[in-house]
C-alpha cells in the first residue's frame, strides 16, 4: 500500500468502534488512512454506506497489514481470538491498543501472542449507551470523557495515544490495570449488575403484578434500568473477565444494603435521612463532574 499517511486499523464496528471511525471523520479527517474490519457483515455494510473508512477489509488479518497502530473495539472475550488472528501480520512497531471495559484480561489475554516488537498499550474510553452497532455511534461520544490508558505517562506510545484521544476531545488519564480494574467494577459494572438484577427481579414476580410494573413504570424505574438495555454479549465478557474486582464490590454493596434493611427495619428516621442526603451530595458532585453526553451526541 502507497500512502504517506499513518495507517490506522479499527477491528469492531459497534457503538464504540464506530464512534472511533466517526471521531477520525469529524476531528482528523484525511489524516490518516483508516482501515476496518468487522466479522459482521451487516456492519461492514453500514459502514459502507457512511463513505467515511478507506479501507473496508474481508478478513483481520488483511485490516492489520502495514498499519501504524491497530485498535480492537470488540468485546473483551474474543481478545485472544482475534489476537491470533493478527498476531502474525502485525508490522514492527506497531501500536496495539483496545477499548475494553476490563484491563488484566486484555494484557493477560494479548501479551503473549503478539511480537515484541509490537507496543501493546491497552485503553479505555469511559463513555458509552445502552445502544449497540454502528447505527449507535456518533462523533463526539468521547468529547469532555475520560479516556484511561494503561502506560507509563512519559512512554511515547502512550504519549502518542494521549495527544490522539485528545483530538476526540476526551480527558485521558494514565493508571495501572489493576487499579482501572478496581475503579470500574463499583462505577460501571456493579450498577450494571443490578440493573440486570432488577429487571430479573420484576420479571420473577406473579403474572398480574409483573405485567403491572411493566405497565406503571415510572420515570425511576425505567431511568435506573436503562442499563439493562447494555449488549448481553459485552456484559457477560466484562463480568468473567473481571470477576475479583466485581465480587469485591458486590460483597461492599451487599453489606451496605444489609445496614440499610436494619435502619428501615428499626425505622431509625436519623440515620436514614443522613444516608439519603449523604448519597445525594455524592450524586451531585457526579453531575458537576460533568461525566455525559455532550449535546450534540444525537448528530450521527
């Protein structure tokens, strides 16, 4: 291939692997000579007619040759899969990273099949909906989101991976993957959990009372379950593959849920009305870190 330009792969074209391809469009348009591949056909096919990759591949191990740096957004289950599938074609000096919910699992699953002339620096972008497929994305899902990366932050490949997603309009932040493991299992995957929980929950009831909490649910409810909308396939990757770390805070939640039975229990109208306002400064301290959607996220 003749081009002057670094060449960029994206394996997986779902939400977040579309998003990167629309991000590259949007903020670095002819930049860079991008290249996708998904084993999806339907999805090469809607990329296809957004007209906005260079390069539609039949195979992973085609969409990674002569590429400058590769990015696998697909579900952290099929890491190792598809890195023995590239592992072969992947040029010297490289750049290998993901866009994975758990961080032990990738590197653990990735390190040893690729040459050691290959940089793996795996990453994370904190963003996301409940919607999947490259219908769902949008340019600026990453704008004003934390986009972590697992390096060391004066390492050049993750510098240069810093100054990309940066371009996106994200907020990166370097750490370990043992830390990132720990922080995302209490802010993402736990509330998916019991988001799925719930509704299996309300599923479980009798009949006449389930189809009633179907018919009445609230803004609450139906707000909170939002995430049980998530790709099923994703989810059950995230929570084999992060298994310690979930246990762990599920064990936290547990215990603080059982503390909060005994204080409605024993009415203790005090200490209730603290947790509550407790949780509440909490939560707004979440909003102000303004950790959503930008406005524009509805432009495709």
């Amino acid at each position: 291939m003749k081009t002057d330009k670094k060449i960029v792969t994206i394996i997986g074209l779902g939400l977040i692997g579309s998003s990167i391809l629309r991000a590259f469009d949007y903020y670095l348009k002819n930049k860079f000579y991008i290249k996708v591949f998904d084993n999806n056909y339907e999805h090469l096919k809607a990329i296809k007619s957004l007209n906005i990759a260079d390069e539609i591949c039949n195979s992973a191990a085609h969409s990674v040759k002569d590429s400058d740096l590769v990015i696998l957004a697909i579900p952290v289950g099929v890491m190792a899969k598809v890195g023995e599938l590239i592992s072969p074609h992947l040029k010297k000096g490289v750049i290998l990273t993901d866009t994975g919910s758990t961080k032990l699992s990738v590197i653990k699953d990735l390190s040893s099949l690729i040459p050691k002339n290959v940089f793996l620096i795996p990453s994370h972008p904190l963003a996301g909906t409940e919607h999947s497929g490259p219908d769902a994305g949008f340019y600026n899902l990453f704008e004003g989101r934390y986009w972590i990366i697992i390096s060391k932050k004066n390492d050049k490949n993750g510098m240069f991976l810093e100054n990309l997603f940066k371009k996106f309009g994200s907020k990166v932040q370097f750490m370990d993957e043992f830390y990132h493991d720990k922080v995302l299992a209490i802010t993402s995957h736990l509330p998916h959990l019991i988001a799925y929980s719930i509704v299996d929950t309300a599923s479980n009831l009798e009949s006449d009372l389930k189809n009633d909490v179907i018919r009445y649910s609230a803004t609450g409810f139906r707000d909170f379950t939002r995430l049980a909308s998530s790709d099923p396939t994703m989810w059950r990757d995230v929570f084999l593959n992060n298994s310690e770390a979930v246990l762990e805070m599920l064990q936290r939640f547990n215990e603080d849920l059982s503390a909060l039975q005994k204080l409605i229990r024993k009415k203790d109208s005090s200490k209730l009305y603290n947790f509550f306002k407790n949780s509440k400064e909490i939560r707004n301290k979440i909003i102000e870190a303004k950790q959503h959607l930008p406005e524009t996220s509805k432009l495709k």
